[in-house]
C-alpha cells in the first residue's frame, strides 16, 4: 500500500513540475513559477528512491503506468478537459501492465 502511495505522490509531484514549465513557456506565466516547478521535481525523484522494488528500471517502469493513469486525472481536474473513452481505456490499460510489472511473481 505504502508503494502505492508514494507512485501517485512522485506522479503528482512530476506532474505539477512539468506543468510549471508548460504554463511558463506556453502560458505566459511569470518565470519566478519555475522555482516550485524544479522542486516539485526534485520531490518525484526523490519518491521514487522509496519504492519498495530491487531495480530501478522496474519500479521506473510501473511508475510509467501510474503516471499516465494519473495526467488523464490531472486534465480533468486541473487542466478542465474532461477525458474521452479514449483517455480512460488507454489509462486503465497501462494501471494493467503497471500491475504485471510490480507485482508478477519472481
């Protein structure tokens, strides 16, 4: 469960991040947005040293399925953009193989 928590936090934390430099360079928000951008992703590469995996490149692999789960969220709530059946199906599809990876049996 703790695993859990700490995927959507790094997506949440890599999300607004990267949001920040979108809305600077496609917005026309003020640079200064920059300085809680960088650390909001200073804080996704931190939480994702806490995931409970014995390689990188798999927990960075299921991280990939939560996080794609959790921008079709954030362009519903944040961004205002109602996702299709499309968004909805691509994400549940990737939470699927996000699921196989972090916990198939080894």
């Amino acid at each position: 469960m703790r695993t859990a928590f700490v995927f959507i936090g790094a997506a949440m934390a890599e999300i607004i991040g990267c949001f920040a430099f979108w809305a600077w360079l496609r917005l026309g928000k003020p640079a200064w947005i920059l300085i809680p951008g960088i650390a909001s992703l200073l804080l996704f590469a931190y939480l994702l040293t806490l995931v409970e995996s014995e390689a990188a490149g798999r927990a960075y692999a299921t991280y990939g399925g939560i996080y794609i789960a959790m921008s079709v969220l954030w362009l519903w709530l944040a961004e205002g953009f109602r996702p299709d059946r499309w968004d909805i199906a691509g994400a549940a599809i990737c939470l699927v193989g996000a699921a196989v990876i972090i916990a198939g049996p080894r």
